[in-house]
C-alpha cells in the first residue's frame, strides 16, 4: 500500500527564507488529500511535479490564514482548468461563509460540485470512511477551533502464496474466499486451511496531522502508537512563555510528546519567521525523541 506525505509548506505565519504557510498532500494508494492550504500552495504543488487535479478531498485545520488562504485560488483555478469532477472540503463552519462571499463579490460559480462538510471540536470524530482509510479529527487547543486530523489505513486482507495458488490450481473464482478465511479442497479431497494458503497482511498505517495548538496532553490518547506524527514546533523551548501566550507549541514538547505516546517517527514544523537556521529545532526534538525530522518543502516521506 503507497502511503506518501509531501511536504508543501513548513513556515508559520507568513512566506520567508524560502519557507511557505502550511500544506501538505498525503497519497493513499493514488488518492489524494490536501491538508491545509496556505498561501502559494497551489505554485508548491507545481514546482514539485504535483497535480492538483488528482485532489478530491481537502482538509482545513483552522481559520488563521496561514492555513487557508492559498484555499480560494486553488478552487479558482481547478475551476478555470475546466476540472468537473467533486471535491470535498472539511474545515471549520466559517469557512463556508467565507467562500461563499469569495464567489458571490468574484461573480464565480465553481464548474466543478463542492461538498463543504464542517468540522466540529466538541469531541473526535470520523469525519470520512472509504476502502482505504479512515479519517478521525483530534481536538487541538489554539486562539481559534481547531482541528488535527488522524489518517488510519483500514485492515487489508491477507496475501495469496503465489506457489500455493499454482501447486494446488486454485480457481480465480475461490481466491478471493480464501482470503476472507475459507479453506480450499483440492482434487484429491485434501483440505487446506486459509491460513496455509496465504501470507499475513501488512500492518495498518496512520499518520496524525497536529496544527497549531499548547502541548497541554489534552489529545495525547488519540496518538498512542501513531507511526508518523507531524506536530507544530512552532519555537525552541527558551520561548516556552511566547509558546504558551500564543497557543503553540516548542520542539522540546513536541519531541517529548512522540516519546510518551510511542510514535514511531516525528516530523516537526511550522516554524517561527526567527529561525533561518532550523537546525537548533530539529537538535531540540533530537535530545528527547532521536527519530525526529524536519518538515522540509519538497520532502516526501513514505509511511
């Protein structure tokens, strides 16, 4: 199963030293889900050989505009490129209003259907279910609502042994069977067990997506044993009290956080404007969680 995270944007606030606002794209067996989207995400997703076109869901932490305003001309231009097929978007209630006045004062009726579903922050849900994934929220705590979103690959089922399938002339119509836990008589009459037959899938993967939020453990149950986990470090820790009145989070937490609930790697991101150099950062993380990395532009990591 591909399971691929892109890196689009990695910078808090605004655009500088080469950093954009916050986006990434998660590629689950070919399909494709845009998480935030900050200003230029729509120029990221170009100049790393992206389509956007393959995007059908899209997924808005919060309102800050770090985090959504690269959103309208991204929209406008699926639209101007001719695209016809549905889009779903998830953000916060507001947002819907703010498009709609975007299209309404732009005199712009998307050609392409747009299903707004809003997110909520009383408490996690599955907010989307197909036969690949499932998608929880994670209530974050920041100035505005806002929402973390956890992907969860769904159990596959187990893998023919192509020797068995060849040896024993297993008929394409019962392969399918044996894979749900049938067992298969051959032609001898000789009984073979699913089990026998097959190899064990592979493991289920996940990947949690923390915005801007305090590291205060308040959504610390919902990434026990997450395998990537990308988490704001917005600051080093000797800004620990600009952390806190701005409702973010430093690379000590956020290391610290991976090693209490048993990630198995961390990415760090969302950088201060004051960090050219982010090196400090990633050595903070480092000195309390060793498998951590920088959320790097134009880095794709594979889960």
């Amino acid at each position: 199963m591909k399971f691929e995270l892109t890196i689009l944007g990695s910078s808090s606030a605004t655009p500088i030293h080469g950093r954009n606002p916050s986006a990434q794209l998660l590629n689950i067996n070919e399909k494709f889900y845009l998480i935030d989207c900050g200003e230029g995400t729509q120029q990221q997703l170009l100049r790393f050989g992206l389509k956007a076109s393959k995007i059908d869901t899209i997924f808005i932490s919060h309102l800050h505009g770090d985090h959504y305003l690269g959103l309208m001309g991204l929209l406008s231009s699926m639209h101007l490129v001719g695209r016809t097929k549905v889009l779903t978007l998830f953000g916060p209630p507001e947002l819907h209003e703010l498009l709609q006045l975007h299209s309404k004062y732009s005199a712009t009726q998307l050609r392409f259907p747009l299903i707004f579903k809003p997110t909520q922050v009383t408490a996690p849900i599955v907010i989307l279910e197909n036969s690949d994934v499932i998608v929880e929220t994670i209530i974050l705590t920041h100035r505005l609502h806002c929402t973390g979103f956890k992907f969860t690959t769904k159990p596959a089922l187990p893998t023919l042994r192509e020797d068995k399938v060849l040896d024993l002339a297993i008929p394409v119509a019962h392969r399918a069977l044996i894979k749900k836990g049938f067992s298969f008589t051959d032609a001898s009459g000789m009984v073979h067990t699913a089990d026998s037959l097959t190899l064990p899938p592979p493991p289920k993967k996940s990947f949690a997506y923390c915005s801007d939020t305090l590291c205060n453990g308040s959504y610390a149950k919902q990434l026990e044993g997450v395998e990537l986990l990308y988490h704001e470090s917005t600051f080093l820790h000797d800004m620990i009290d600009r952390a806190n009145e701005t409702y973010h989070t430093t690379a000590l937490q956020a290391g610290t956080l991976a090693a209490n609930v048993g990630v198995r790697h961390l990415l760090i991101g969302h950088f201060s404007a004051r960090y050219k150099d982010l090196t400090p950062l990633l050595e903070e993380a480092q000195s309390v969680f060793k498998a951590t990395q920088l959320a790097i532009e134009g880095e794709t990591f594979s889960i």
